[in-house]
C-alpha cells in the first residue's frame, strides 16, 4: 500500500505532468525527478541520446511500477523531435 501511494504522490506532481503534457523539461527538473523517484524508491532505468543536427538531445525514463506494469516517457531536452520512438 505504501509502494501505491508513492506512485500516486509521483505521478500526480508538477514535474510528471510536464511529461505527461509533452512539456519542456530541463535538464534541472529531470534531476529533481529522480531525486524523487530514488528518495522514494521507485525503481526506474534512465536512457539518454545526444543531440545531432537532426534531432535534439533527450531522455527516456522507464519507472517500474510492478513486475507487469512500466511507464515510459521520453523527455526532449530541447524542441524538436526525439531520438527515441513511442513503445507500442
């Protein structure tokens, strides 16, 4: 149950609401994010691509909510389109 409202305490703040908006994140807020995923034990994986000419540079965070159950957001660094595509 406490694992439960960790994650809703997370899910429900500013910083992921930006993501879940498709906001501009910077790279200050993303620490601050897994500030808060790690003080409150969430697992999570972090991925990070360079920017290129083409693209900018980005972030994609996987938490794991349960053995079943994961949520991926991909956080641009900068405006444009991301390296990382969308999982089906």
């Amino acid at each position: 149950m406490l694992f439960d409202a960790q994650i809703n305490a997370v899910l429900t703040g500013t910083l992921f609401r930006k993501i879940l908006n498709n906001e501009h994140l910077t790279l200050l807020e993303y620490y601050a994010l897994t500030g808060i995923l790690i003080g409150n034990n969430i697992p999570f994986d972090t991925a990070f691509a360079s920017g290129t000419r083409k693209n900018p540079a980005s972030l994609q965070l996987t938490i794991h909510v349960n053995p079943s159950v994961t949520l991926v957001s991909v956080i641009a660094l900068e405006p444009g389109s991301s390296v990382f595509s969308p999982s089906p």
